[in-house]
C-alpha cells in the first residue's frame, strides 16, 4: 500500500472537496439537512467568498460543469462576465497602455460570480436562498479564523492599501496592522450585503424560485449594481502606475445573465473528458490528451517518468500555443478542427526527443495562425523576479498576481455531480466597494490591445479564462468531478492527475499527492504576459535521475519545494455500486475532503 497524506475518502451518501475545510464542512452540513449538490456547491461558493478572499469573492467569476440524475449529460455552467461596453482598445490605447493592468477598477470584467451562484440554485437546487447563504452570512457576520496566506497577501500590498486605496485598509489594515494568522476577521459590511439579497428575495413572496429572481435583481439593477457602478467611477491607482478610474456601470450589470452552454468533450480511453468551450482555457486539457494518444506510445502517459514528462510538457507545449492563436469568445474558433484525431496526429509528430522553447500553433483546416505581437521573438521580456510557482497566488506590491482561485466539487447520493472553480474579486485586485464589502475582478487583464486577435479586446466578449473545472463521463453517466487553482498551471496539473487515475488505476488520494510540475513555456494570461521559453518547474520529490533525464532532453528544470505545486479537489462515483469516493490536496494545508 502506498502512502498517503490522508485517506481516499468512500461512502453512498455524498461527498464534497474544496480548497478550504470551511467549505468543505459547510457544503456537507447543507447535505445532511436534505440538500443535493448543487444547494452544496451554492453554499460553498459563497462561503469561498469569506474565507478565501486573496483567491476569489462576489466581483469575480466561476465557471461550473453539471451533470443532473435526471439528465446526467454533462452542462457548462458559464459565470464569467463580459468587457463592459466602455472596454474599447481604443480607450486602453488613449491612456497610453499596450496591456491591460493586472489590478485596479481598469481591470474589471462584468461580475458573473453571484448570478452564476444564483442561477445553478435556481435551476437545480431545492433549498432557499436563506438557507444556503446562511454559513456565509454567518463566518462574514461572526468572524472566522483567518487564513495565514491572507494576512500575508495584505502584507505584501500593506503600501498600495495605504498610500492608495484607502477603502482597502479600513478593511483590512485594522489597527494599523494586517490580520494575523488564525485570528478571528469579520466582515460585517459583506454580510449585509448578502442578508439584502436575502431579504430582497423574502419580500419577493414565498415562492422559492422567485426569492432567487428577486435576490437576482437587486444584484444586478438594484442596491448592488448601483454601488459599483458609483465607485467605478473613481480614480484609483492600478498596476500601470498611474490613476484610472473602472469602466463597469450599472447597465452592464443589468444587461449581464449568466448562461448554460454545450461543453467542449473528448472521446478518450472509454471516458469522455468535458471541459468549457474555447472561451475559455479548457480545451488544452483535451488537445493535449489527444496529442498523447496520437503519440501511440504507452509510456507517454507515465507521469512518472522522465519519457512521460517530456511528451506530457511537449503536448501541453503545443496545446498552449493553440490557445494563443485559435481560443477566444465570439471568434470563428476551428473548434472541431483542433479537436480532431487527424490534427492530433499532425502535433504529435512535432514532439521529439528534444525540449522545444518555441511556440508554435497548428495549422486547423490549414488556417494561418496569428500571435499577438507581445509574444513574437524579440518582442523583448517583462519577466519578473516573482517565484510563480508557491501554491497561493504571487503578489507583487502593486497587486499584481499571477493568478490563483479556488474550486469545489460535489457528489450526492441521487447522482447529481458538479465541478466549479471560482476566482476574481480577489482582495488584492481592486479596492474594496464600502457599501458592499468586497472589490471587483481584474479578468480583462487576459485581453490583447491588439486588433484582429482570437482574444482582442471588445465591449461584450468574455476574456479568455483560466478557469478549467472538468468533468469525466463513461457510459454516458457521470464518474467524476475535478480541478485546481493555478492560472496557467490549471490544465497542467490536472492532466497527469489524469493520467495517473484513469490510465494508471492509482486511488484518487495517491494520485493528488504525487509529485507535481509544469512548463511556463507559454505566454502568461496574467499581467505582464511573459513566457520562459524551455522553464520546466517541478516538485523535487522526483527521482533525481529523472530531473537528469529532463536536463538531458533540453528542458531548463527549475527544482520547487516538495508540496508547492497544485491543488486539485476530487470526487467520484461507481454509477454501477453507487460508491462515492473524494481527494483533496495536502499543499497549502487547507484543502479538505469530506463525505460518508
């Protein structure tokens, strides 16, 4: 038996993993009182928005994947906002700027997030909304023991806070100090906020459906929209140095609803992989699957191995500058093209038995590719001196960061299955809205200011997500719900998790735990955009004859600490025995599992 950090949990009444254990607790505690997943999932969301706020909150956004017992085929779930219709790469270009900001009101997509939230509890929960927000209202009201890491992130912008957005510090600089670790933090002003939505849905009658639509409302034409829409017009200082006020109004939020759209699916090894459309990141994982089978060598699905790692990065490699080129909403994406066995077999051909440090997108239906400039060679470098690879989001002390989030999954014992991955609205993207409690996202930072592109800016458009929840079918039926916080590193560190659960038959707990790595030979989605051509990152938990072998083949390893590298959330069911199994990972020491 191998060791693991804690037990592959089992049982036939429900499971939930999430990236904190209040969460987690409080997703299951919504099972025990009569919910099904999706009350648990809602109830989760929102409590992530309390006890992580340096990773996700009610300005940001989430993306799920559902698979319902009554209709188990598999449903996108899509609650990222749009560019505000004042988003032009015109007015970006009359400020002087060539990328978006990584932090500040500048940066503000739409939030989808509640409404998202809002939605999935409408059309598929059976609890009212009272119900599920009453653990966030009461860890925002009460108090809940603090997180270290965000003290740490409100240390590491305590200057910005400071010297420019006040707003901010009266929040979280209390006494003059950051909030230390385990101590008891409240936010009264948030809790407000969400006891309005409910009250606002309870004057709405007693209808369940209608409270929701009415809670809805208020998010979106009402108190809240009107909130943000006032503060956004203030000037605050953002990543480009300078102050610029947001362009999030109210009637972008009143023209905002959050959607329900087909997944972009793989036939692979007799499951079938569903991910986000090419709105979004998703579709890497599959490209890269396909790119591997298309190998035709069994030991490419060793994550193991220095051979396995080597085709593994190579076809994330090529996977990612597809993505470059070929992924972005409202574009004439060659979806079925990059999903093909033929152009599968076409990319694996490019993998050698040497690290590639270019980038090179495909050729689908044998159209031209076309790269943002930022990303050609000799556009020159921006590379910071940040370790991109802690398991907590990278700040900078203007509020950068290179992009963490949380993420959730839930299994119940009628079979209805979700996987979500909230993010956004960190604390330290924008400044805090006083009348709300909480800041807006920084998600246009993902867009090109540069015409013509799959992901250019434009008033309307989703920016090209991270954000990668996954859900795994065969036989038609649902088997398992999975993700991980990351940015970039999302689909990396859930393919070999793959691999090593589906191809390599290890138990869900021994696959989280294995030693992690990805490749930053790809162009970042976070300010400032940079690459490292040929960087291969990995947990020096592997052989160290296998980090040789890398070097041998080319690639520049770049050794980590043992347990830095991803955070994957898991649960399964054997629709045959009805068993529901959880994982969660032990980096970071707050991913909780839980069920019976």
């Amino acid at each position: 038996m191998t060791f693991t950090t804690r037990p592959t949990l089992q049982g036939t009444f429900g499971m939930v993993s999430s990236t904190h254990w209040l969460a987690s607790q409080a997703a299951m505690g919504i099972l025990e009182r009569g919910g099904n997943a999706f009350d648990a999932a809602v109830t989760a969301g929102f409590v992530l928005h309390v006890v992580e706020p340096h990773l996700n909150g009610p300005g940001g956004e989430v993306p799920a994947i559902v698979a319902t017992a009554g209709d188990p085929r598999p449903k996108v779930l899509c609650g990222q906002g749009p560019a505000p219709a004042a988003a032009t790469i015109a007015h970006f270009r009359s400020l002087g700027m060539d990328l978006i900001p990584g932090a500040g009101p500048l940066a503000a997509a739409v939030p989808g997030a509640v409404d998202a939230w809002l939605l999935l509890l409408r059309e598929h929960g059976t609890l009212t909304l009272a119900e599920v927000l009453e653990p966030a209202i009461g860890y925002a009201g009460a108090g809940h023991p603090l997180l270290g890491r965000v003290g740490d992130t409100v240390a590491a912008v305590r200057s910005l806070f400071e010297e420019h957005w006040p707003t901010s510090a009266a929040l979280w600089l209390r006494g003059g100090r950051p909030p230390s670790a385990g101590e008891m933090f409240a936010n009264p002003v948030y809790a407000r906020t969400l006891s309005r939505l409910v009250e606002a849905g309870q004057a709405a009658g007693a209808d369940r459906e209608a409270q929701i639509e009415a809670a809805r409302r208020a998010w979106s034409t009402g108190f809240v929209a009107e909130a943000i829409e006032k503060f956004s017009r203030q000037p605050f200082r953002d990543s480009s140095g300078r102050p610029n006020a947001g362009l999030v109004t109210g009637d972008d939020l009143a023209a905002y609803s959050a959607t329900w759209e087909a997944p972009a699916t793989l036939d692979w090894h007799g499951y079938s992989v569903a991910k986000t459309g090419f709105w979004g990141q998703g579709p890497v994982l599959l490209q890269a699957l396909a790119t591997l089978d298309a190998l035709d060598d069994p030991g490419a699905y060793d994550a193991g191995t220095a051979a396995g790692v080597h085709a593994q990065a190579e076809a994330l490699k090529l996977a990612f500058a597809d993505r470059e080129a070929w992924y972005g909403d409202g574009t004439d994406v060659p979806a079925k093209a990059l999903l093909s066995r033929e152009y599968a077999r076409e990319r694996a051909a490019l993998i050698g038995d040497r690290a590639s440090a270019e980038l090179r997108p495909g050729r689908p239906d044998g159209a031209q590719p076309r790269l943002p400039a930022h990303v050609q060679p000799g556009a020159g470098s921006r590379v910071d001196s940040t370790d991109p690879t802690t398991g907590e989001p990278t700040i900078q002390s203007d509020g950068v960061t290179r992009g963490d989030t949380c993420h959730v999954d839930v299994v119940d014992r009628w079979g209805n299955m979700i996987s979500a991955t909230p993010s956004g609205g960190w604390l330290q993207s924008s400044p805090t809205i006083p009348e709300l409690g909480f800041p807006l996202g920084s998600r246009l930072q993902m867009f090109w200011l540069e015409e013509g592109l799959a992901s250019s800016l434009a008033p309307g458009r989703r920016p090209r997500t991270t954000l990668s929840p996954t859900m795994v079918h065969r036989d038609g039926e649902p088997v398992m719900a999975c993700g991980t916080p990351g940015g970039d590193q999302q689909d990396q560190w859930q393919l070999p998790f793959l691999l090593r659960h589906l191809v390599g038959g290890q138990p869900l707990q021994e696959a989280i735990d294995a030693p992690a790595w990805h490749t930053l030979s790809l162009p970042g989605s976070f300010y400032p955009r940079d690459m490292e051509p040929g960087v291969l990152v990995v947990e020096d938990r592997l052989d160290d004859d296998v980090l040789a072998t890398l070097r041998a083949y080319g690639h520049e390893v770049r050794r980590s600490d043992g347990w830095s590298l991803g955070r994957l959330c898991a649960v399964t069911r054997d629709p045959a025995t009805g068993v529901l199994a959880a994982g969660a990972n032990p980096r970071g020491m707050q991913g909780y599992a839980c069920g019976r």
